[in-house]
C-alpha cells in the first residue's frame, strides 16, 4: 500500500492509478482521470481534496453529454483507488453524484447545439495563453518522440512511452481549452454601480459566526478555482449568493448545520 506521504500531487496520484490498469481500461479512464485532476489542479496535493470541491466536480459536466454518467464512475474509479491506496482517510468517489436529469429539447433550424459558457475577461485571456504554452509544449514533444523511437529497443524505452504519455495528456487538454473557447462568450465590466449580484462579481462575506471576512467570485463551473476563491455559479454558496444585494442575509444549509453571512459589498 502507498502511503499518502509519497503522494505529493494529484497529477501523481492519477498517473500512479493508471498505471494499475490493463491497457484498454487506461485508455479509456485516462482522460477523464487527467481531466479531473487539472480541474482541481495538477500539481495540488491528493490530500487536499475535500467532500466539497469532488461534489462541485459534477456541476461542471454538461448533461448534455451523452458519456456524463460513465465519466463520472471513471473518476469515481480513481477516487476510490484513493482510499485504498492509503492517499486520503475517506472514498471521495461517493460525493461525486451524478445531477438530476432534466429533458433536453433538440436544437432545431439554427438554434446552437453547443452550451453557452460565460467566462470573465481574465480567464479568457488565460486560457488563450495556456493553449499558446501548451502548443509550443507539444511541438517539443513530437522532437522527443522521435529521438527516443530511434532506439529499436522498444521493450524498455522509457523515455519514448511517458513523452508519448505527456504528449497525450496535452493534447487532450487543447482540445478541450479550444472547445471551451468556441462556447464562450466574455463577461464584460459592468459600469453601472452593483445592484444585484451576477457572473463574474465578487462578494465580499462576513461570517456571522466567527466574523471572518471572505471573498468569493461567481463564475460558469467550467471557471471554478477553489485556490483563487472562484466558486461556481451552480455551487449552493453560488445559488444562494446570486441576484442579492449590499446588506442580504444569506443561509447556507451544510450536514453539520447552517452557515450564515452578510454580504458586505459587491465588487465589479
């Protein structure tokens, strides 16, 4: 067993897991288990992953999809894997629920097929840069492919495998920023003063029980990033912080029994 000490990212731990695997099952597991773990972030510790941001996974899968429900029991596989491998003291797997279905009418004529995604200036300025580094990245890969397929001992050509494997993984993650992109559409600065909040405004929250001040931004769930305090528009701190006003009370309801802050300003 791999104690949880030896783990220092989830970008390990999800390449450790697959390793596991017979060849077809990694295939297949292997991008949505990478997926997973760029979203909560690479290089971020396996510890670190709490019941919140797993449960928070699902909001940011379409239903749509029509793999939705598959995808989930692949990162379902890893989380346990998890467990049991001794990274974290509890199966995450089982905060990753799948949401409840709601009918979907066919697009027909002109009306777009594809999901509106709503994403700050920031971000899209970021996600333009990483596809930028991420090409550059790929190029320097297919030099290394082939320097290491010159050796003709592909038995135990380490380096040719795991440049195969990097470049895979960035290759999916391009694909999936470009697909992001043509979704989007940018979250313009508001001018007129914070009335009522909205995507891409931060909150700022006084804790009513311990009078901490928190920040939050709410943005689409493709945006979440728990490190930089961006919460996702369909979280339950989302849902209850959104179309309220300076001075709003809001309750949040969690298993260990109500949060309460007071909205203290808006920010735009």
């Amino acid at each position: 067993m791999v104690n949880s000490s030896q783990i220092h990212s989830l970008g390990e731990a999800a390449t450790r897991f697959l390793a596991t695997l017979p060849a077809e099952k990694r295939d297949i597991s292997q991008p949505e288990v990478y997926k997973f773990a760029r979203w909560y972030g690479w290089d971020r510790p396996f510890s670190g992953l709490v019941p919140p941001d797993v449960a928070g996974y699902a909001e940011q899968l379409s239903l749509s999809d029509t793999d939705y429900t598959n995808k989930l029991v692949l990162v379902r596989a890893f989380l346990a894997y998890g467990k049991k491998a001794g990274w974290s003291k509890t199966n995450l797997g089982t905060h990753l629920k799948t949401k409840k279905s709601r009918t979907v009418t066919k697009p027909t004529g002109r009306q777009s097929q594809r999901e509106v995604i709503s994403l700050t200036r920031e971000r899209y300025g970021e996600i333009e840069s990483e596809i930028t580094s991420l090409k550059k990245r790929s190029r320097e890969l297919i030099g290394e492919i082939q320097r290491a397929a010159a050796d003709k001992d592909f038995r135990e050509n380490a380096p040719l495998a795991a440049a195969r494997e990097e470049r895979g993984h960035v290759e999916g993650r391009i694909k999936e920023l470009q697909e992001t992109l043509k979704s989007a559409t940018v979250l313009e600065e508001k001018k007129e003063p914070a009335m009522k909040t909205g995507v891409g405004d931060t909150i700022v929250l006084n804790d009513l029980a311990s009078g901490e001040e928190l920040r939050y931004m709410i943005v689409d769930p493709r945006e979440v990033d728990p490190s930089r305090g961006k919460i996702s528009i369909a979280s339950p701190m989302g849902k209850a912080l959104l179309g309220r006003r300076n001075g709003d009370t809001v309750e949040i309801t969690v298993r260990a029994g109500k949060l309460r802050y007071r909205i203290e300003r808006i920010e735009r």
